[in-house]
C-alpha cells in the first residue's frame, strides 16, 4: 500500500521518495567547501547544482545544519553547516540516490543527519557530527536485517543532547516489496554516541494488517524521552495514524489515534517529557479535516478538529511549552480554494486555523500551504511554504513571522534568479534557534534545474 508514499509530496520535494533521482542538466556549481554569505533580507544559494535541501536545525544564533539531495547522477547526499552565517557544503554519505531527508542539532558541532542510501539495496542511514566533525554516514545498526525487501528509510531524527537522539522511518519485511504492502515503522536509538539496533515500532505489527506502516516524525524532550508518530493500514486497508512514547529508554506500544474512518499524522513537537502535541489530518464522510492531539503529563488526550476553514491539514508543528505551540498546513476556503494557515495554541486552547497574512493576495493561482512551522519562543515564531500565481503550476516560496504574539505579512522569497517558465520554489524546512533568530530553506528551480537556497524569514 502506497498510500502514505502518495501523501509524502505535500511536505517535501516532488515525489520525495517514490521517484528515483535524475540528471537535468549541467550548470555552474557551488563546489565542496565553497563557502557563501547568507543575506538576511533575501534568499542565497548554499549547495551546489541541481541539489534540494530538505531540513534544517539551528541550535543556536548564527549555527545551522541544512541536509538535502542532488538529482544529478552520482551526487551524494549531502549536509551544509553554517557559522556566524557563512554556509560550506560538507559531502559525507558516498554514492549515486543517497538522501538526507532530516537533520537535528542539540548544540553547535553536534548534529545528526538522517535519509537512505544503497548499499546492495536502499538502507535507512544516518550520520553524525561530533565536536565539529562530520564522519561518514552508516547502515543504521539493525536495520539490513529487518528490511527483508530492500527498501528502508529515515524519515525524521531528533536530538536531546550531545551523542542522545532518536531517529524512525519505514523498512520493507519482504511481504509485499511491489505494492509497499511490507512497509513497517521502526525506531532506533542513540544512547552516549552509540547508536542501538533499529526495532519494529512496539505494537505497530498488530495494528499495521494491510501494511504501509511508518513513522514520519519524533521529537525528542530529554535522552530517553520521545514520541514518534505515523501511520499504518488497518484491515479495511485504511489509514490510520499512531502515536508512542519512549520512556526511561524504553518504547512503550503504539496507539491507534481515533479520529474516524482514517487518518494521518505529520508531526510531532515536545516541549518537556510528557507535554506533546501532534498535528495531521482525517477523513469523515469524504472530505479530510485538519486535527491536533495533546499529550499531557504523559497521557495523550483525545483528537480535537482545528475549529475554522473547511477541508485541512496540519503538516507542521512546534511547542515552546506544554500547551503553547504553533501549527501549519493548508485549507480550503467557502470557494474551495487551498489556503496556507497557522494557528496558535495559547494555555492548552487551540485558536481558529487563519490565512497566513498576505498569502491570500499572493495565492492567486488557489493552491498554497505552510509546510514548516518553527518556534524562537511563545508567541515568536516562523513559517514557511509555497503559494501559486495566476499560471496555476509553478509555486512560489514564502516565509512568514510572529513576533509578540502577532503574525507579520507573509514575505515572496526572492532568490536571486528567475524561475522561468515552469520554473517553481518552496520553502521545506524551518528552523528558530532558542529564543534567538531563524532560518529557512528550500528549493527552486530553473533552466539548468534543482538549486538550494536559505532565507530569514
């Protein structure tokens, strides 16, 4: 079942893992190590050609670590690093189709990238940087043994602290490599720099009877307390979303999120252990509903729809402290247009879902959504994504700010370059350092084809 790999495009690169890499043609590069001033009130380019970054972490001012993708053939993966906002491309994951889909730092010098790459098949890998010093990335420990048919990966990681983080994703048991019916969730566990073996997800195999199972995001308070969300087919082979704790250093059992007929989950942020919250979306009646979840004093309440809008969902989420986080994704409006919201969560109470502003005025081509939400502190927060112009098909990024408690006039992102005709640009990842500034990235592209940039929203 590929349900889930349908869905996937919503929050990254076209096709993000069900299309295999291509050549679009040659063009200048930013070579390995080159390094490039970021602007603050435009965007820069930071990798090299035909190259899309997916995620980014800022652990604090003037740190970040972006990790992406090249689409020429045998480009690797890649991560780059910035310091006191100069960027350099650092290429430690060898070999054609390797991809870093998700990248998290507890500190500066100290960060994890995670994705896939070959190795006889597709693996789930990650790679760590140490003390300011990447190493290479490796087959997650664990992992060729449970993926049977060949097809595993790591969708999202997080750290707590130095040498402690958390990374989860899909692997294939060889029951149903063609249609992805094989797809099972797994996590896996760095403990003092020592990376465990990768397990099932506790309790996903009796809920996941039609496969398609993953996890799409954790999110992790301290070492040894996380929770990790996703999704899984039931035996009417329809989507349902789970959540589960890590406790202590140990997985507790997944739980079915009841919300209805289906349903998914994208994202989950933690504020402290036991106080989560997680957004995504599900089906009633034929028509898909955005929805939050909140967990506790480590207890997860009940599936509360987001009041405002009509069809929704949550693709992004972000918690300074239990019950103040901020979430985004898209709706349609009373003329059945897709619009790019946010909303708050203030004291426990989610607000009602609104258009970011100034996107609607931008969005004239009726298709926009928030794909990344990132929180500085309460109230201060960014956002980023994509709207479309009167052609209709090629997007435009877009970032956007809270600062006090209000959310500023969303802004174009201005690259630098034209996107041509069928030229397009979205922002993917954001990412606030602690109560200091934020950075987001993307991609755009071009007559010469992929490129990566970083902006401030």
């Amino acid at each position: 079942m590929r349900l889930g790999r349908r869905l996937l495009p919503l929050v990254g690169l076209i096709g993000l893992l069900g299309a295999t890499p291509v050549a679009i043609g040659a063009g200048g590069a930013v070579s390995r190590g080159t390094a490039v001033k970021a602007p603050r009130t435009a965007a820069a380019k930071i990798f090299g050609s035909r190259a899309a970054a997916e995620s980014i972490s800022c652990p604090s001012a003037g740190s970040c670590v972006a990790g992406g993708f090249g689409f020429a053939d045998g480009q690797p993966a890649f991560v780059a690093e910035a310091s006191n906002g100069v960027w350099r491309e650092v290429n430690t994951e060898p070999g054609a189709g390797a991809m870093v889909l998700s990248v998290s730092c507890s500190s500066a010098g100290d960060c994890v990238a995670g994705g896939s790459h070959y190795d006889g098949s597709r693996q789930a890998f990650v790679m760590e940087e140490s003390n300011g010093v990447w190493g290479t990335g490796i087959t997650v420990p664990g992992i060729a043994a449970l993926n049977v048919g060949g097809d595993a990966v790591v969708t999202s990681v997080s750290c707590s602290s130095s040498g402690n983080c958390t990374a989860g994703g899909w692997y294939n048991d060889g029951t149903g490599v063609d249609d992805g019916s094989g797809e099972q969730a797994f996590v896996v566990d760095e403990k003092n720099g020592v990376w465990g073996a990768a397990i099932e997800v506790p309790g996903s195999a009796a809920l996941n009877v039609s496969g398609g199972a993953t996890v799409v995001s954790v999110s992790c308070a301290t070492a040894g307390t996380c929770a990790a969300v996703g999704w899984y087919a039931d035996g009417s082979k329809h989507q349902q979303a789970f959540v589960v704790n890590e406790t202590g250093g140990v997985w507790g059992t997944a739980e079915k999120v009841d919300t209805g007929r289906s349903a998914v989950l994208w994202s989950v942020s933690c504020a402290g252990p036991g106080a989560c919250a997680a957004g995504g979306s599900y089906s009633r009646s034929g028509h898909r509903r955005g929805f939050v979840i909140d967990e506790r004093h480590g207890v997860w309440g009940d599936a509360t729809k987001l009041p405002g809008g009509g069809e929704a969902n949550v693709l992004s989420i972000s918690c300074t402290r239990a019950g103040t986080c901020a979430a985004g994704g898209y709706y349609t409006d009373s003329k059945g247009r897709e619009q790019a919201f946010v909303v708050n969560e203030r004291r426990g109470v989610w607000g009602t879902l609104k258009a970011v502003p100034g996107t609607r005025a931008l969005n004239t081509g009726h298709d926009a959504q928030v794909t990344s939400v990132s929180c500085s502190g309460p109230r201060n927060c960014a956002a980023g994504g994509y709207y479309t112009d009167r052609s209709a098909k090629p997007s435009k990024a877009f970032v956007a700010r809270e600062r006090n408690g209000v959310w500023r006039t969303a802004r174009k992102v201005r690259h630098g370059a034209s996107t041509g005709p069928g030229g397009s640009a979205r922002v993917t990842s954001v990412s606030c350092a602690r109560r200091g500034p934020c950075k987001a990235v993307g991609w755009y592209t071009d007559s010469v084809g992929y490129w990566s940039f970083v902006t401030s929203p």
